[in-house]
C-alpha cells in the first residue's frame, strides 16, 4: 500500500501542498488545492497531512493562550515567539466583521485582546479547518496542526536560524530552509522544484516543513507540544506536532527517506 503523505500551508485563499509517497520518493507532487478536502479527498489517499493552522480553538482564552501556541513560544524562545499568533476565542473566528471579531475576543479573553488586522485575515483558514474536523471528525487521525518556524527550529538541532524568511535576509533564509529540507531527507528534486503559479517561495518552503512533520508523524517518530495534548470543546487536539531534531548539515539515516 503506498504511504502519502502531505504538508498544507495557507496561500492567498487556497492552500500550498507538497506531496510524497515515503516508499517512493521519486513519487511526490506540489500544487496549490483550492481546500483541505480538495486535498485529503485526492487520489494518494493521504495517511498524514502537517497543516499550518491552528486546530483545536478556545471558547475562552486565558493564561496567555492556548497550551499548544505556549508551548511553541516557550521553544521558539524570544526570537522566534512572536510567530505563534494568539488565537482568540472561537465566537471571534467565526465573526462575521473584523469589528465584531474584536468585540467577541475582548469579551470572552482574561486580559482582553482583539486580534490583530493580520490575523482576521487568515481566520478563514482557521475557519475552514475547524468546520472540516467538525463536520468529519474521523479526519483528525490524518490532519495534524504544525507550525513552519517549529519545525525549521527543531531541523536545525533547536538553533535560532541565520536568516528570516521575509525582508533583508530572505534570500539566505530561504536558502537555510531548503538546506534543512534535503537534510532532513527530503529529495533534491522536491526542494528544488518550481513553486506552482501564485505560491510565494515561503509558502512552497512551508509546505515542505509540514509534509517532514506528517512523515515523522506517520513514522511514530515526532514531537508533541506540549505532551500530552490539550483538547477543546469539540475534542480537537490542541497540539502543534514537531518532527524529530536532524543536526544541520547531517542527514541521519533513519531520518532519510529511501532512494528511488
């Protein structure tokens, strides 16, 4: 039986997806899916997705926020924290204006807080994951919740990367990023490939991280923070799943995938 397996990242409305078949790594593809199920619906009958959205959402946020996002900051240390956006109250997720999602975060988060013009912006991610787990929750043994800069963290045997993704460094973080990639046992075929039409280069990079993390998933193999799990309302996990720690510059054999 072939063993798919898939990373999704939030892309301008529609999802950046990188594909591979463990057993085959000269099988993969990358696409950009207009939905999560377009996806987990597709033909590789997908046995683990790593995507960059957060499952599991809080009626009511105190303590900082959700377990899993705490977690997260608390390995990304102060460098990198300030890439787990807080995620607010689910009333405020579904809200059907920026303006009301303020009203409904502020009344139902100790402190108060509204969520920040970005982060309305990609609520529909959030929103759409949520609804797709609710609406089919055997899912949830295949759609698993990452985070790129956990993942790239953890690649890089848990050192802070030399360069960001976006501004004066992009090139030499890309650059990083795809080296973790192949290090991690990604083929160079693949970390190499063309993005597909309208994917930034961050996203196609993301996507990849995601799809190392369902790998280590699928493979018992990774990491959850915190450990056990949260749990919302509805049962979600409230989780962000890391893959196991390659040393830069190393790609140890039990993290390659075989040879074509």
């Amino acid at each position: 039986m072939a063993r798919w397996v898939a990373g999704l990242d939030g892309c301008r409305g529609s999802w950046a997806g990188a594909l591979i078949e463990l057993d085959d790594p000269g099988a993969w593809r990358v696409g950009l899916f207009p939905s999560i199920a377009a996806l987990l619906d597709g033909p590789e009958a997908l046995l683990a997705v790593g995507i960059d959205v957060p499952i599991g959402l809080p009626d009511r946020v105190s303590g900082g926020g959700r377990v899993a996002d705490l977690a997260a900051r608390a390995m990304l240390g102060p460098g990198g924290r300030a890439s787990v956006f807080p995620v607010p109250p689910r009333s405020a997720v579904y809200a059907e204006t920026y303006e009301a999602a303020k009203a409904l975060s502020r009344a139902a988060s100790d402190p108060p807080f509204a969520p920040s013009i970005q982060c309305w912006n990609i609520l529909r991610y959030v929103r759409e994951a949520d609804g797709l787990l609710r609406e089919r929750p055997g899912l949830g043994r295949r759609l698993h919740e990452v985070h790129p800069e956990v993942a790239f963290r953890c690649l890089n045997g848990g050192r802070p990367l030399a360069g960001a993704k976006k501004g004066p460094a992009r090139q030499a973080g890309l650059d990083q990023r795809r080296e973790l990639l192949a290090a991690a046992g990604l083929p160079p075929a693949l970390v190499g490939s063309d993005r597909p039409r309208g994917v930034g280069a961050d996203d196609h990079l993301d996507a990849m991280a995601g799809l190392v993390v369902a790998r280590d998933i699928l493979l018992g193999r990774a990491v959850p923070l915190p450990d056990p799990p949260g749990r919302d309302a509805y049962g979600l996990p409230v989780v962000i799943w890391a893959p196991a720690s390659v040393p830069p510059g190393q790609a140890a054999e039990r993290d390659a995938m075989p040879s074509p």
